[in-house]
C-alpha cells in the first residue's frame, strides 16, 4: 500500500506517522508514504495556495491548480493504476472500519488534507474519487483525518500487526464493543480484578468477556446492537447482563 497525502504541513503528517504501528510498517516497506506541498507547485512568486471566496464571507479557499499539480505528481511518482484520490472533510461519507476494510484494497490512496475554510469545489468534483469525514464537528485541517485513514488501513494490511495483536481487532469486527481488560495487581484501593479473570476457567472467561462487551454495546452503544443479529447463546448472555445491572 502506497499512501500519498497532499498538505500544507507535510511534517505533521510524516512525524506522526513516523510513530509505533505505522511507523514500523514503513520501515518494513510493507507501506509507503509521501506528503506533497502544494505550495511547491504554485507558479506566482508569493506562492500562493489560497485566495478569498466568491460571494463573499470569511475565511480563504484552497486554489485548484497547486492542489491539481500536487495530485498529478504523486500520480506520476508511482505509477499504480489500482488507485483512489479522497478528500477529507465533515461534508464526506462518515468513517467506518468497512469503508476502511475496501480501501486496503487499493494499491494508492491519495489523501488530501485541505486547511482554510475549504477547497474550491472544482477540484474536489475534477479530482477526487470520494470525499471522507471524521465525524460530526470540526478540526482545523484535514491532516489529522488522514493520519486516521494512514493508521487505520496500515493495521489491515497482512503482516503489519502481530498474531495477537491481529486477534484482538477481531473484536471490532464482530459489531461489538471490546470487553473490560485488567493486568497486576489483582487487589488495589481502587478495585480489585473479577475473579473469574483469576480462576483459569477458560470457558466461564469466554463466556463473561461476551457477556461484558455484549452488555456494554448495549447500555453504550445501542445503535450497534441493532446492527448484528445475536446468537442464542449471546442473547441469554445479555438477558443476564441486563437482570444483573437493574
Ligand atoms: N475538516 N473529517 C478540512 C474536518 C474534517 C472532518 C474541516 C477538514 C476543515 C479544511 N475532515 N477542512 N470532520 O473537520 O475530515
């Protein structure tokens, strides 16, 4: 996988991506990473990458030919055809982790970060394939986002996480919200540990973890629940979860 970020601040994405999960991915070579400034494409000598808005108001827009040329050059750096161009921002298709699963498919994703109060609407409908969001509310600039995008595809990728750690995304994958974990010591003034964690039961373990991540994806996350369809054995777990806590 080959991930190509269009931004005005390259390092923040290269820095960042430079850390734990992602950052030893790209030592590996199982990804790439290139950031391109659109400002090493402008062709006026201030440089200029953002001008005011038609129609008034506050705020500057992104130009379209610095963030064009920007593009056209990590095209033309790497010459994959299995490729994608998304733009990140709040008016993009909402995040998931299989809007994210598709995209580890791809050879090249080329990100772009805009800053400002936007991008000119040509580029994004000329250039971009698809246009992702975070969420609901407002960042400062799309790199950020793209960090999120870089991290979360680079796990997916065969080889970059260990078995275990592989294992543990399992959970996310089955619609539910993670159980509770605890490590030493097993009494503390805060808490102590549940004993089943300590009995070595590794049935009745198995069996309370369902039951906790059932649980909470139910009192947290009820919108999840309705996305999956229970087991019978799941269903009575939660019936049990849900007597207890009342
Ligand atoms: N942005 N998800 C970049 C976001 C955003 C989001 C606001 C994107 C500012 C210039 N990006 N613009 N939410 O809030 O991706």
């Amino acid at each position: 996988m080959r991930f190509d970020v269009i931004s005005l601040f390259p390092e923040m994405v290269s820095h960042a991506a430079s850390y734990g999960v992602t950052g030893r991915a790209i030592e590996r070579g199982l990804v790439g990473l290139s950031v391109w400034n659109p400002r090493d494409y402008t062709l006026d000598k201030h440089r200029t990458v953002d001008d005011r808005p038609y129609g008034g108001g506050p705020g500057m827009v992104m130009k379209c030919q610095p963030l064009l040329d920007a593009v056209d050059a990590a095209k033309q750096h790497n010459v994959l055809v299995n490729r994608k161009v998304i733009c990140l921002s709040p008016q993009g298709r909402l995040l998931s982790q299989e809007l994210l699963l598709d995209a580890s498919c791809y050879d090249q994703l080329i990100l772009v970060s805009g800053r400002y109060e936007g991008i000119d609407e040509r580029f994004i409908q000329h250039a971009c394939d698809e246009e992702w969001s975070l969420g609901d509310y407002v960042i400062s600039g799309g790199e950020l986002a793209a960090l999120i995008v870089i991290d979360a595809v680079t796990r997916l990728i065969p080889g970059v996480l260990g078995d275990d750690e592989s294992a543990k995304q399992d959970s996310h994958f089955d619609g539910l919200l993670d159980c509770p974990h605890y490590t030493r010591p097993e009494h503390s003034d805060i808490g102590d540990v549940p004993d089943v964690l300590l009995g070595g039961n590794h049935a009745d373990i198995k069996r309370w973890r369902m039951k906790q991540a059932l649980g909470r994806t139910w009192s947290r996350r009820p919108d999840m629940l309705e996305k999956v369809t229970l087991s019978a054995e799941q269903d009575a777990l939660l019936k049990e979860f849900r007597t207890e806590v009342v």
